[in-house]
C-alpha cells in the first residue's frame, strides 16, 4: 500500500509540472506579484507551492516570455510579472495544443469507461 501511495502521488507530481506554465502563462496577461499569482490559482483550483512558482517565474522571464519590474512606492516592494507579446503567442499556441490533447485525453477516457 505504502509503494502504490508512493508510486501516485510521484505520478500526479508529474503530471502537474506539465501543466504548471500554462496556468502561470494563463494568468498573467495583467501585472501580478507572486503572492497574488499563487492566490489566483488556488482560487481557481490549480495549487502551486511558492517554491515551485518563484524558479518558474525566472525561467519564463530568461524564456522571455514574461517581464518583471519592481514596484517600490508601496508599504513593500514587489516584483510584478506580466506577459511579454512573445509569451502571449507561445501561450495561445500552447492553450490551442492543450485544447486539441485535453480533447484528445477526454474521448479516451470516455472510451475506456463504455
């Protein structure tokens, strides 16, 4: 039982780090802070830890697919994230992949059940 409890809960890690960018990507056409992304997501049922959020953040900004600037004029600074308008064409090539494969996933697993 220990193994198979194991062996899902690598399997389900898996399969939300697939889906990691796109939901950064999807949420990011305004300005948002990290704290605020993390917020967002939950809100709409995706969790992603800050650990994981923060490294994927940097990535997708050396990717160029978003910038960053620093708002200091609050009671404390933050880095704001938005998507560049390279990162908003990857990001509607990606959301029209995973439009066309959650399709593809969903007539299978219809299938399987009849």
């Amino acid at each position: 039982m220990g193994e198979e409890k194991d062996l899902l809960s690598s399997l389900l890690l898996e399969l939300r780090r697939g889906t990691q960018t796109i939901s950064v990507l999807s949420q990011m056409k305004e300005p948002k802070y990290g704290y605020a992304l993390v917020q967002s997501l939950e809100e709409k049922g995706v969790a992603i830890d800050p650990n994981t959020l923060y490294p994927l953040l940097r990535r997708l900004q050396n990717q160029g697919l978003l910038e960053s600037k620093w708002e200091t004029s609050g009671a404390k600074p933050r880095k704001y994230y938005q998507r560049t308008e390279y990162g908003t064409k990857i990001y509607e090539q990606l959301k029209t992949y995973w439009e066309n494969l959650s399709d593809g996933i969903g007539r299978l697993l219809r299938e399987e059940e009849t």
